[in-house]
C-alpha cells in the first residue's frame, strides 16, 4: 500500500467504522469498546493516521488488517490500550503473599526457585513491587527464596518502558523513605524528577509481549503465582473464563492466583478455590 502525508486536520470516524474496528479489536484481542468510547478511540487514532499518513478511518483499517500493516497493527493495540498501574497497588495482596505465601512456600518446596508471572505488566510497577517484596522478606529471614519474575503485556511500547524502569518521582512518592533509598536511583540532573529501579531488581525481571486472547501462551509453566490483576474488567464473561483457564494451565497445582479488586471467578468453571477475597488457589 502507499502510504501518503496528509494534513493533520481531524478525520472524522463514523458510527459504522467504529462498529467495524471494535469488533476487531474484541475479536483478536478481547478488549471491549463500547459505543460511549467512540470519541476517545478516535481522538487517540487520529495520530495513528498522521503517523502512516492515511487519509480515513476506513483505509486504516484496511491497511491494520493487512499483511503489511502488522507493524502498525501493534501501534494501534498500543494507543487503545489502558495502561494503568502503580506499585504497590492494592497492598493487600502483596501483605498476604509476604506474610503468609512466602514463609508457606519454603516450607512446602525448601529451595526451588519461586517463578511468578505478572500476566498484565504494563509498565513494570507490579513485576518490581513483587520483587521488592521478596527482598524484604529475605531481610528478615534466614530462610532466603530464590526467585524469577516474568511480566507480560499485549503493548510492545509499554514494555520497553518496564525494560528501560524509568518513572516520575511522583510514580513512588507513597513508598517508604528506606524502600525508595534501597530500591530505586535518583537522576543526577535533579531538574528531571525520574528515578530508575536498581540494577539488582531489574535483572530479575523478564519481560515479553503476550496478547491473553492467543489459544496458548509462550511462557514457561509451573508458575507459583500468578497475578492477573484488573485486565480482566476489559472482557465480557466468556472471555474472562477462557483466559483464566489459559493461565491456569501454566499454574502449578496449589499455585496462587491473583485477580484486581473489582474481578471474581463467581459462576465461572475454573480450577479455583477461593481463600481469600481476589486470592485463589489452584485445586
């Protein structure tokens, strides 16, 4: 296709166009777009068409669908997407896994590694809270657990920002003093407000591109927890089902998994057991 630069005056995106695009999107990613989106998912395309320089919304999708457009097909994954996270986000769950998971873990499996899996990573805040957690309980015990993290997400942008572990100051300003001091690096130009996370947490953390709609998922199984914490809300009932059956398959059996606040497996076929609320464990 030829692609060619056009004004950047604003396309119009028709009743029947978002229809069609949505119904892509929820198809091949899971990602529901009701009507009440419309205006946001075309003010965040119009960009999209500037970029490849198409001239309507229907030519976009044209090109997306194609075999050349694949590339821009991620872009367009990654401008729909919501991205947002923070770490330690509902400390709850984070407290039971230090204070109870944990000491429960090297008790059952002594010194095997502890493999967990963030299955919605964004970009990066949970993968290395987890982390932080863990080495703060290793602090306090004599009893150390090894352990590797794995962080997903459908946005390839997203993850090169989990990578690289780069946030605004105001991105940690609720962590503790010590935890700030211990776990993160502030940038010599104090003008630029960013701090990093330590070499150390960084090389503990995999991550890897995984769209939850795929019929399997390329990671290693045998997770010991997985958290898949408010993607789910995204997809309608059937979905949510499927995908955690799929994540299922790759948890150990007594694997924990985790799920966001507002998400339930309630009259939903899964191998699950509820112990506490949003905290399962695989039967």
């Amino acid at each position: 296709m030829q692609l060619n630069h056009y004004s950047n005056s604003k396309v119009p995106m028709s009743d029947p166009e978002f229809i069609k695009l949505s119904g892509f999107i929820y198809t091949h990613f899971g990602i529901k777009l009701p009507i009440a989106k419309k205006i946001m998912i075309e003010g965040r395309l119009q960009k999209r068409l500037l970029a490849v320089g198409l001239p309507s919304f229907k030519s976009y999708f044209e090109f997306v669908t194609s075999k050349e457009g694949q590339l821009e097909l991620l872009n367009m994954i990654d401008s729909v997407s919501t991205n947002k996270t923070d770490f330690f986000r509902e400390p709850y769950h984070f407290e039971y896994m230090t204070e109870q998971l944990l000491p429960e873990y090297f008790t059952e499996q002594g010194r095997k590694p502890l493999t967990i899996w963030s299955a919605a990573a964004s970009s990066g805040e949970e993968p290395y809270t987890l982390a932080i957690c863990i080495e703060e309980y290793n602090k306090k015990t004599i009893n150390k657990i090894e352990y590797s993290l794995l962080g997903t997400d459908i946005s390839v942008e997203i993850l090169k920002k989990a990578v690289v572990a780069v946030y605004d100051e105001a991105k940690i300003a609720t962590i503790p003093a010590g935890l700030k001091r211990t776990y993160f690096l502030r940038n010599k130009d104090k003008a630029k407000k960013l701090v990093r996370v330590i070499p150390g947490l960084r090389s503990k953390v995999k991550f890897q591109r995984v769209n939850l709609m795929d019929d399997t998922y390329h990671v290693d199984t045998n997770f010991d927890f997985i958290f898949c914490r408010n993607v789910l809300i995204y997809f309608d009932k059937k979905t949510q089902e499927n995908v955690i059956n799929k994540l299922c398959s790759n948890l150990r059996k007594g694997g924990y998994f985790f799920l966001g606040h507002s998400e339930s497996v309630v009259g939903m076929n899964v191998p699950l057991i509820q112990v506490k609320p949003t905290i399962y464990k695989k039967m």
